[in-house]
C-alpha cells in the first residue's frame, strides 16, 4: 500500500490544526436549550422525591448543578463517581455503553438503538451543552461504526470524529470533558471486548457490564488523577456496583416525570442503593490516595503497559482459536 498520500493527508491536517490553533478556533460558551422546560422538570423531580435523591436524579438525567449535601459530594469524589452526577462526556459515554451491553439479554441492534435513543434524549434533556454534544457525535459515529464493521472501524471513526472536532477548535485538545469523552469511549471500543472475553464464564449482562466499567475507568484514571491529584482504590468496584443501575435509572426517572408517583418510589429505591454503596466505599480508610503532579512520561509509561496487556491478550486468543 502507498503511503504517501496518507502522511501528505496527516502534513495537510496538521497545517489546517495549526492554522485554527492560531485563529482561536470557535466555541460556544453558553449553549443551554429549553432551560425552561428543565427548570420545571426539576421542579417535578422535588415535589416527587426526598432530598438528597432529588438533586441525584437531577443531576443524573438534567445535568442540573444542585447543591447536594456536602458528605455526599465528598463521596462520590472519593469513590469516583462524581462524574455520574455531572454534565460530562465521560458520563454521556458510560451511559451509551451500559445501554449498549443490554446487548447480552436482546439483539444487539436493538440494544444500539437503545443506546442511541440514550444519547439522544440525554443531550436534550442536559439542554445540549458543547461538553455533551461532542460527546454524543463521538459515541454514535463511533459505536456505530464497530456495531456495523469491526472493532477496527470503529476505532478509526472515533480518532476521525476527534480529529474534526479539533479542527473546529484545536483548544478543545485541553479541555477536560474532551479528553475524558474520547478516553471512555475508546476503552468501551477497544479494552471493553477484550475484558469480555476472559468474564466468559459470567452471564452476558453481568460480564459486559463490568467490561465496558472498567475499559472506559482504565483508560481515564491517568487524566483524573492528573487533574484531581487523587487516585480512587475503591473506583473500579464503586462504579461497577452503580453503574449497572444508570440506565435503570435514566428509564424509571423519565416514567416518574410523565406518569408521576407511580414510579417514583422505584427510582427512589435505585437511588437509595446508589448513595448507599457510594458512601459505604468512601468510607473505607483505604478509599483514595494523594497522588502529586506527574510528568507525561509517567502516563505515557501507563499506556503504553496498557497497550501491551491489550496486546498479550489479543495474542493469547489468536493462538487459542
């Protein structure tokens, strides 16, 4: 194969990057659709659940910054799970992939059609922040893309999709919900199926779960810890013990909106057991740890030893079929 016209394709892109790196790039800062009518559902949420599992669920399915109570927030910081209650791409991109392993009890078309309704609703109802956004063109390009191909293709479409989106605007390279989005999902791609593979001997539901849990927390801890200076022990386990109930969740919070009480004491239970085991494992003595600055060589070096587990296990399994 000539590879000629993919390096003067990689040189033009890096000039056209270059280019809008200099001109500033474009963005929009404080892009917030139908914040009426989030407002009011917010307000539905209240009426309809005990406090603190209202702002929880705010949070979750609205993306709304209510104040939760203080040891609450120190919670799920020490469990890392804060991020499930924010507007982020980390969390846009969690909940797509955890709808997505609904794939071990239906059709896995159907379960990407789920996932993508997922995506969907979760940007509107967030108000289509920039974060979410870049998010959601990301996972549905991306999970489409290794749904309908191979895993392969669905890596090339993400790197491609990113790509664009630094064209649009180079600064996002920095911004901390650009790099945990296109992390996640590239552990959910890449590390996800490889993990699946050795949980064989679990149920389809369970072993996808936990796959998609811990490929997309391995690939973010470095950018976490970089920027928080605080490694979570407990993260894995705390996400995968709640993670399996977002969709859950997501599901019975919109029936609670449009049907009222009737569902309300069914997502007040799932929210229960969500602050009942974040605060369980942030309160173990051995929660988290300090982690000072690192220089990039030490995350580089994380990589890299991550890139060479993937490998050895794509190795073992082509020897072994």
């Amino acid at each position: 194969m000539n590879k000629l016209p993919l390096i003067l394709a990689a040189i033009l892109y890096l000039l056209i990057l270059f280019t809008r790196y200099l001109q500033g790039g474009w963005d929009i800062k404080n892009l917030d659709l139908f914040p009426e009518i989030r407002q009011s559902l917010d307000q539905r949420i209240s009426q309809l659940l005990p406090s603190p599992q209202a702002e929880l669920l705010s949070g979750i399915i609205l993306g709304n910054k209510k104040d939760l109570p203080v040891s609450l927030k120190l919670a799920l910081r020490d469990s890392s799970t804060l991020h499930i209650v924010v507007v982020s791409g980390q969390n846009l991109t969690l909940v797509a992939g955890l709808f997505l392993s609904l794939a071990g009890l239906i059709k896995r078309k159907i379960a990407l059609v789920f996932s993508f309704a997922a995506v969907i609703f979760y940007t509107l109802l967030t108000g289509g922040q920039i974060p979410v956004l870049r998010a959601a063109i990301m996972v549905i390009l991306a999970f489409g893309a290794e749904a309908y191909g191979r895993q392969r293709d669905g890596i090339w479409v993400l790197a491609f999709t990113a790509g664009i989106m630094l064209l649009v605007n180079p600064n996002w390279v920095g911004d901390l919900s650009f790099q945990l989005s296109f992390l996640a999902t590239f552990g959910i791609i890449v590390l996800a199926p490889k993990f699946e593979k050795i949980l064989n001997f679990l149920p389809p539901f369970i072993k996808q779960d936990i796959a998609i849990t811990t490929g997309a927390q391995l690939m973010v801890m470095p950018v976490i810890i970089q920027n928080f200076h605080q490694l979570s022990i407990v993260g894995i386990f705390a996400n995968l013990l709640v993670g399996w109930t977002m969709p859950i969740i997501m599901i019975l919070g919109l029936l609670m909106l449009l049907a009222g009480s009737l569902f309300a004491i069914a997502v007040n239970v799932f929210l229960t057991y969500f602050i009942y085991v974040v605060q369980f494992f942030a309160s173990l003595p051995f929660a988290w740890e300090y982690v000072g600055e690192q220089i990039w060589l030490v995350w580089l070096g994380y990589y890299m030893l991550l890139t060479a587990v993937v490998l050895s296990l794509a190795y073992v399994e082509k020897t072994n079929s």
